[in-house]
C-alpha cells in the first residue's frame, strides 16, 4: 500500500495505532464498525459529507421494508458487490464478509465502547425518532425498541466483540480504534472542522 498516513505510534486504549493523521485525499475506502448504538452510521454520514465518498449502510442491505430480513445469501453478494466497488464509506459489521471488506479497506474506524455507552445511544436514537418515520438509512423500517434488541446491545461486547477484534488481526497498521464518542468528536473535529457534527 502506497503510504497514504503520517505514522506515528500511539497508544489509544488498549489497541497500537500507527495512523494518527490520515491523508483522506488519498482514501477511497473507509470500514466503520462497532456494536449497535456506537454511531457507525452517524459516523459514516459525517464522513461522507467530509470527503464526498459514496456511503453504504449494511443494514440497508440487511433489511426489506418493516425489518424483514433479507435472505443472507443474496445479503452477502449484495455486500461483496458494494466492497468490490472502487469508492465507499460502508457502517456494519455482518462477520461473513468482514475480513474481506477489511482486506479492501484503506482505513478501519472501530468504535469500540462500553457497553453503557452504546445503551445511551440505541435509548437516544429512539427518543429522537416520532415513531412514524422510516430511517433514511434504511428505507422502510422505523426505529424501534424492543426487549430482544435491547438485549443484543447489552450482550454485544460479550458474545460479539471477541469476534471483531480477532477479525481485526493483522489490519492493525490501518485500523484506529476509539473508545468514547468525545474522543472520536475531538480527532474528527481536528479532521474537518468545517463539518457540523451532531447526534
């Protein structure tokens, strides 16, 4: 890979980074993942304001209107299409084609937060919502909260994250990992200060 980053070595909760600075002129492919309620959403729109790169949501892809699921098949070469496209910003996890989006990646963001951080979020995210309206990320379904949902989110750091990280092995010289959402605002904010952020 062309050396696209200023390298520095810093130590940012638990996880080496080698990219502080990062030249986005020079990125055409950006893998934001995290559990639900992180923002990779939220966090992929900001950046495709940022850069004008096409953003991709997976849970576009995932679900037909009324959060039918789409049948997992035709979800994964729906994905491996969008990955083999040559721009994007893509927000989702989905473990079957998660090392292959990150072997395509030029920069992995990981929001990887505690587990009551991403509560606050998926609990906000529905506070917001009037109920009514379909998500613009996901034509057809509304926000919702239920029991199930909310025990996913409490469970994910436990049963999910293992996974992820273990994923992330061997992608580390292009993956920079944030803890909190503070910490992204400030490194984006420093990033493109030109762009309005907010949750």
């Amino acid at each position: 890979m062309q050396h696209l980053y200023n390298l520095k070595n810093l130590f940012l909760g638990g996880f080496v980074m080698k990219l502080e600075d990062v030249d986005f002129n020079g990125l055409k492919k950006i893998a934001v993942v995290g559990g639900s309620g992180s923002g990779k959403t939220t966090l992929a729109n900001w950046l495709g304001e940022a850069t004008g790169l096409p953003t991709v949501h997976l849970d576009g892809i995932n679900y037909l209107p009324n959060w039918v699921p789409r049948d997992k098949e035709e979800r994964d070469r729906m994905i491996i299409d969008e990955t083999n496209k040559e721009k994007w910003i893509m927000d989702g996890t989905y473990t079957k084609t998660m090392k292959y989006r990150f072997e395509k990646a030029d920069l992995i963001v990981w929001l990887d937060y505690p587990t009551i951080a991403k509560l606050y979020g998926v609990l906000r995210r529905y506070k917001k919502s009037d109920g009514k309206t379909a998500k613009p990320e996901i034509p057809g379904c509304v926000e919702k909260m239920d029991w199930e949902f909310f025990k996913w989110v409490l469970l994910w750091n436990k049963n999910k994250r293992p996974g992820l990280k273990n994923a992330l092995s061997g992608f580390e010289d292009k993956t920079i990992t944030f803890k909190t959402r503070g910490q992204l605002n400030r490194w984006f904010k420093k990033q493109f200060p030109e762009v309005k952020i907010e949750y």
